[in-house]
C-alpha cells in the first residue's frame, strides 16, 4: 500500500486558457487546507498548458499534466502534439489512452503502448488507463479486458520502467455518467491489475468514474487503490479542494 495519494483532475475539453488560470488563481489560496501527502496533477487542455504552467510557477505542489500526446517527438502528424512539446512547458505526467480516446478517437493498444514508452523516454509519467465496457461486464468479461490492455500497453517494458508507471482503473460505464463502481469491487479488480505483470506491485493504481469527494474516502481506503482520476468534480476550484481533502481522510494521518 503506497504512503502517499495521488489525484489527479482530468479537465477533458473543458476550460479557454483564461478560464484555466482563473481556476488556478482560486485554487492556489485553498492549498494549505489540503494534507502534504496527496500528490495533486492537474491536466488542462493542451491550449491552456502553457497559461497554466506560468501560474503555477513556484507552486511545486501541484504538477502540470497533459490529456494525451502523440508517440513521435516530431514529424508530420497534424493536429497532434510531441512528447517535447509537453515538457518544454512543464509537463509532468500525461494521461494515455483514455477511454474517451479509444471509443472517440479509435485509439488502439498499440497506440497506448507506444505513447507510454515515448512519454517514459521522454520523462514524463504515463498515466495508463484501461477500463471495460458495460457489454464487457456483463458478459462476465470486466476482469480479462482490463489485464488485457494493462499487459498490451506495458507490453516490452523491464520492471524498472513500469516503476515510473501509473495505471488508471476506469470502468467506462462509470465515467461521467454518476454510475461509479463499488469500491470494493474496483479494488478486486485492481487486485488483478497488480498481478498482471511483474514489477506492478508498488505501480500507483488511480481510479476513476464518477469520483466525487463523498466516495472517494471509500476508494481510498481500499488496498489496492492510491489516488483517483477526477473528470467532472475536478472542474470547479472549491469542489476539487473538498474532493483531495476527503481523499486523504483516515489515510494520510495513518502513513
Ligand atoms: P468523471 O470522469 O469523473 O467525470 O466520471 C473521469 C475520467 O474520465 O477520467
């Protein structure tokens, strides 16, 4: 069990740069209500990257993340954006294969695989997410899908890569729909995740869907689960303040 949380807010195609750093500047002031071990990620729209980067300027608190990226660090891919391009500016972490990414975007495992090992080459921290379908569930499946893109988008990488790893549990009927997943079978689940592979045992594990600072207490206290994955309530400065602080609740004061 990890001693330290990590949540990180996924923004999605939410916020102009203004908008961005008007969160920023309302957010700031509420760090010191929030407990020092909880690592905070806050992922803008890459249009917002640059403007949020500049506000957080001496607030090593909170770490600069990106929704996705392309594989290559440059070339002919219009519309895409190359690992340098994210650390130029700051960028820590970055979140692959989002669901959203592979339902809308038909972006595969390969892909994901790809991209993970760019961002690691490139230092900056994957957050691989992977996640099954309703279909998938109730076909009694949830369990497979999920093993099966954890080992296809680590496929090749030696233990002490996946050490800089970190795995998102997002069941996909769960994520913006206010439908989440019991906490103690998303931990199950998580469970199978850690044994996947060698070398996931100390990998954080976030999850995500539906996480709101009344239930994310629950998932934290599960073993298998070290943070969360925020859409919806990481949007508004106050409520993502409420949600990291709940996330600490019972934990951190215990590690
Ligand atoms: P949600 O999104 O919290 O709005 O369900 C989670 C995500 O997509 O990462």
């Amino acid at each position: 069990m990890a001693a330290r949380r990590l949540v990180a807010g996924n923004w999605k195609m939410f916020k102009t740069a203004d908008a961005a750093v008007a969160f920023v500047d309302a957010f700031l002031p509420l760090l010191p209500m929030i407990p020092e071990n909880i690592d905070i990620v806050l992922c803008p729209p890459f249009t917002a990257l640059d403007a949020v980067a500049r506000r957080l300027r001496g607030h090593d608190r909170v770490a600069l993340g990106a929704q996705n990226m392309h594989w290559e660090s440059s070339g002919a891919f219009t519309g895409e954006i190359a690992p340098p391009m994210l650390t130029d500016l700051g960028v820590r972490y970055v979140i692959l294969g989002h669901s959203e990414r592979r339902q809308y975007f038909g972006e595969t495992d390969e892909a994901v695989c790809k991209k993970t090992i760019a961002a690691l080459t490139h230092g900056l921290t994957p957050i691989v997410a992977v996640g099954e379908t309703l279909a998938e569930r109730d076909a009694g499946l949830a369990h497979e899908r999920v093993v099966s893109q954890t080992r296809a988008a680590l496929h090749g990488l030696a233990p002490d890569a996946l050490a800089h790893v970190v795995l998102a549990y997002e069941p996909v009927w769960a994520i913006g729909t206010g439908r989440n997943c019991e906490a103690l079978d998303a931990d199950a689940i998580m469970q199978a995740i850690r044994t996947s592979m060698h070398g996931l045992t100390n990998v954080p594990i976030l999850y995500g869907g539906s996480v709101k600072p009344e239930n994310v207490p629950l998932y934290v206290a599960q073993p298998n689960i070290d943070g969360a994955l925020v859409g919806g309530a990481s949007l508004d400065p106050e409520g993502f303040a409420n949600l990291l602080r709940a996330a600490c609740e019972g934990r951190c004061d215990a590690v």
